[in-house]
C-alpha cells in the first residue's frame, strides 16, 4: 500500500510562485511507486485547493481558472487519522482522503516561518522539513543570528531596527547605524527569503531608500557591514538532531553585487520559464581549495544542530577574501529546488532525497509519539460554577 503524501505549496507570501515552481519539480521527481501524491495548492486569501491539474506548473498562468477547475479542501483529524476533506461537494462525491504525512514545500512568511509547521503538529500530523521552533528561527535573521552568536559560530554584526522606531527619529537612527555599522552596509527585511527588498548602501544618501523599501515588507529590519571582497558559498545539509551530512559547495554567480531575486528565478530561465533556483548561474563544486570547502561543510552541520533543523536547509556562506574569513549569513529551512542540484551533485537523485526526508518525517513522529503531551487529572472533578455562572466558582 503506497503512503499518501500531500505536498503543501503558494501560501500568503512574497515567495508564493517559487514556492509553485519548487513544488511542481518535486512532485514531477518523486518515487510514485512507492507514494500517492495529493497536491495541495493554498491561494495567497488562504484557501486550499487539490486537483491533477496541479501537477502541471503552465496550468499556473490562468489561476482562475485552475482553481475553477480544482476543489477547495481542508483537513481535520478524525478516528485517529488526518483526512482531507471536500467542502461543498456533492450526495455522491468523495467524502475525504486520508492523509499519512504532509510535505510542505512552501517560502517565506506565513508558511515556512513555523505557521504551517503548527497546523500539522496541531493535526499531529507527521510533516517534512523543519518544527516550529527551527522554521521561526531560520526565517528571522537577526534571532538566526543571535542564536549563531551563542553557539559561537561566525556571523557579521548587524543592528535590528523597527519602522515605528525608525519613523519617529530617521536621523538618530540614521547616525547610529552609520556609526555602529558603517558603509558600505546591506539593508534586509528580517524575515523575507530570495532576496526580497534587500539594498546594498554605499552612501550615507541611499540609507533612507533602502530602509524604505525594506520597510515596506516587514516592521523590523536588519542592517549589517557589507563585505567588499566577497564571495557567496551555499552549502546543503540533510538530516536530524541525531544525524546530519553536507552536500558539496557551490558558488552562485552574480550580476550585482548581491544576489538578487532576478538572479535567481529569472536570469537563466528559457523562453519564461524558470526552473527555480535551478535556473541560477553557479560553479558546482565551488572552486575553493579542499580545506575551505570542509570548513563550511563542518559549519553548515553544527549551525544545523545550533538551531535543530530537519529535512533538509541550505545555508548561505560568505567569504571575506580579504582575510579568509567565512560567516553564516542566512539558512533557508526549506530551499528554493529543496538544493536538489547540491545533492545531485554529492550522488543523491532528486528522487532518492525525497524519499529521505519523508523517511525522516515518519522518524520524528515516531520520537513524538513516544513523548507524554497529556496527564490523567480529576482537578475538573472539584470545579462548578453552579447557578450563577463564574461567580459561584469553587476550585
């Protein structure tokens, strides 16, 4: 009997049709002889559809008419199984389809960030990738890079400002990150991915612009020193808490002087289509010397294990070739392609990696499972409110 998967993707994001492209690759690649795949495409209002043709990403150019021809669903828990349910459907139509675990392949905020995380743990629904805690964590750069700080793993300084804040006093807060950061520095929303409303600032009459348009995306900013001799290294991880290795290193090739979200969905795809981060100019391996690829190997697994990632992330690496120094910069806890490409290159199919991390997925539910979340208690035994509601209580 095939396990029954359903791969969540779209969602309420600036990422919403990477996330379409990342989702559509997958479920062309994964084993069907061993799953069933049920689609789940949640529009950017938050509903949620299935249908076959969702499988077929050139369905994506007329969505009104996809989600015409698609049915709205939600899912709900019942006889100790998760059941995708039909709204409105008819005396003789399916009633429901049982669901064994959940594959979000989604980016960004309000999904990746742990939000979609919650509603499968809240199902108690086994899910790929990674829990609540590590997708908040990865999806916030400055709490990202608190976290590195404390496990004393590299990361630039950067400062957290908020818009209310910024607002209220733009020249203080213009003169303090101009004297704690210095120029030239990179202006980021906290929580955004692929580049997203990201400035480089070389002078001190670019700031307001940049924090601006940063601003425009989230309430809180983050703003660090930028490396002139730089070069990006991404590297993959693939794991648990228990047990994590490292794909091979590559290095993106860029236009500017940041990577941006052109760069990677746009540049190099053919006729308009993009194949994601697929699409993305790169050297695999990078051509760095067998000592450095390790050391952001050996980085890429304990920055993992700081923030107790699962399934599979990409951590972005920067190298200041002035003095040889890499830093952290970002880890994505779902990636764009999931870093297929990075594990191709190690050996590992694209469907070889997926059948691994919906493995891994069924071996944390296995480990909740064993955890107590509820006690036997007789406390309700001793409460009433009696005849005259909340006044008459007695605890």
């Amino acid at each position: 009997m095939k396990t029954n998967v359903a791969v969540f993707f779209g969602c309420r994001s600036v990422e919403h049709e990477v996330s379409i492209i990342s989702a559509v690759q997958a479920m062309r690649s994964i084993d069907r002889e061993k799953y069933d795949i049920t689609p789940v495409y949640v529009t950017k209002d938050g509903e949620m559809y299935t249908g076959d043709r969702l499988f077929e990403i050139e369905n994506f150019r007329n969505l009104p008419e996809l989600l015409k021809a698609s049915k709205k669903v939600n899912f709900v828990r019942e006889n100790n199984a998760v059941f995708m349910k039909y709204e409105n459907c008819g005396i003789f139509s399916k009633k429901g389809v049982v669901i064994d675990v959940a594959f979000p392949i989604v980016h960004g905020t309000n999904c990746e960030d742990g939000t979609i995380q919650g509603l499968f743990e809240f199902l108690n629904l086994p899910y790929v990738g990674c829990d609540i805690i590590s997708s908040a964590v990865g999806m916030d750069k400055a709490v990202f890079k608190d976290v590195l700080k404390k496990a004393g793993l590299p990361v630039l300084e950067c400062k957290t400002v908020r818009a209310r804040e910024y607002m209220s006093d733009k020249k203080r807060l213009s003169e303090e990150i101009l004297n704690e950061i210095g120029l030239p520095l990179i202006v980021k929303p906290v929580n955004l991915g692929s580049s997203v409303g990201i400035t480089k600032v070389n002078t001190k009459e670019e700031l307001d612009d940049a924090v601006t348009l940063a601003f425009s995306f989230t309430d809180r900013i983050l703003v660090e020193h930028a490396v002139t001799a730089i070069r990006e290294i991404n590297c993959s991880v693939v794991g648990d808490a228990d047990n994590c290795e490292a794909s091979v290193c590559e290095e993106p090739f860029m236009n500017d002087e940041i990577l941006s979200y052109e760069d990677k969905y746009l540049s190099n795809s053919k006729g308009g289509q993009s194949k994601g981060m697929a699409s993305l100019g790169r050297k695999i391996p990078a051509d760095i010397s067998t000592e450095k690829s390790e050391e952001i190997k050996d980085l890429a697994c304990k920055i993992f294990k700081a923030l107790g990632a699962g399934g599979v992330v990409r951590i972005d690496f920067i190298i200041d070739t002035e003095t040889d120094t890499v830093y952290a910069n970002e880890i994505n806890t779902i990636p764009g392609s999931l870093a297929f490409y990075l594990w191709e290159a190690a050996g590992v199919s694209y469907k070889e990696l997926l059948s691994r991390l919906i493995d891994l997925a069924f071996r944390r539910q296995r480990n909740r499972d064993n955890l107590t979340f509820t006690i036997d208690t007789n406390i309700l035994s001793g409460v009433s409110f009696g005849s005259k509601g909340s006044k008459g209580a007695k605890l």
